[in-house]
C-alpha cells in the first residue's frame, strides 16, 4: 500500500508540474528532471485521486519552483489535473523556453487546470517578468484564447497603505534588436566636389 501511495503521489505530483509548467511556455527541459517535494504532512486518497501537501509546501523540478501553506492536486478520469495552492502568498517561478528570462506569480490562491488550461490567481494577485509586473485582486490567463484578464477589486481590496485597490502595472519599454538607437545611427558621408582626384602616373 505504501509503494502505491509513493506512486500515486508522484504521479500527482508529475501532473500538477505538466500542468503548471504548460501555462508559463516553460522551460521544456524541465519535465525530464526529476520532482523534489517536501512537506509537513502529506496525505494521498487513492479512491478521490486527490493529493494534500500541508505544512512549507516547496515543490520544484528544473527552473519550476512552488511555494505553499497547502497544496491540493486532483486528477480526473481524463487524466486531467487541477491544482490549487494557499499561502500568505503561494508563488510559483519558472524559466521561460528560449529566453533567458522568468515568470513568476502570487497570490493568496492560485488555481490551475489543465483541462480548460487556465491559471487564476486571487487575492493581492501580482504576475512578474523580468522588469513587467501587474498587480490586482484577481489575475486570469487562458492558454487556450491567450486572454490576458486583470481586475482591481475596489475600495475593499486595497492592499495596506493604498486607498484604492486597482490594476497596476509596470511595463519595460522594449527594444527592437535590428534597430540601432537614434545617437548610434550612422550618419551618410558624402564626397565633397571641390577637391581634386589624385592624379594617376
């Protein structure tokens, strides 16, 4: 019964990572390293397919890291998975695939399913890359459509020392790679047609 659990919570563990991982156009490499989790207690109900880590949750593999109060992994009979973390805040970071750069997310909850492939973070939610950040009370991402939601949440929301709780949101400007700065364009040089040609011997 024991090495059933070990599987099975592994095998929980693995979908939560495939799912999570999808959302944030992962690190590819990551799915083959190998799953480090540890856990206050852990509790694994065959029959449900239902998977509770309580207690310093911190699960990586490869760039994937995710912290929590508790983490909650469903499989349905699809083999789909959803899981959701609580924290003050839960977060996750991952390296994006092909650029040297990551994404990172927290909240007081964040949900992931991976049939709808949906990310939602709630309360004092923030998305972080690189140098952008978006803060709100509720962030959203479908990976299906790539719709992108923010809400604020109002008055009630307002995270301490704010009298608002509205969307707010940094975003680097970004530089074209094949265009030089104006003050680096080099400037057209021109034959002046008052000096003489050399003569040739």
């Amino acid at each position: 019964m024991r090495n059933l659990e070990l599987d099975l919570l592994t095998l929980m563990a693995a979908a939560l990572i495939t799912a999570w991982s999808g959302v944030t156009l992962a690190e590819n490499a990551d799915r083959s390293k190998p799953i480090n989790l540890e856990a206050d207690t852990v509790t694994v109900d065959d029959l449900a397919r239902v998977s509770t880590y309580q207690g310093h949750v911190r699960l990586s593999q490869g760039t994937l890291l995710i912290l929590a109060d508790t983490l909650i992994v469903t499989e349905d009979k699809d083999g789909f998975s959803h899981g959701s973390a609580r924290g003050n805040p839960a977060s996750f970071r991952q390296k994006r695939e092909g650029v040297d750069e990551y994404v990172e997310g927290y909240g007081q909850r964040i949900e992931y399913d991976s049939r709808s492939d949906k990310l939602e973070l709630f309360t004092q939610a923030r998305m972080k890359r690189n140098q952008d950040e978006v803060r709100g009370n509720f962030i959203s991402y479908d990976g299906k459509t790539e719709l992108f939601k923010v809400l604020g949440g109002g008055k009630e929301a307002a995270p301490p020392g704010r009298e608002t709780g509205r969307v707010r949101a940094v975003i680097q400007p970004k530089v074209k790679k094949d265009t030089p700065p104006e003050s680096l364009t080099p400037i057209p040089l021109k034959g002046a047609a008052n000096i003489a040609q050399p003569q040739q011997e």
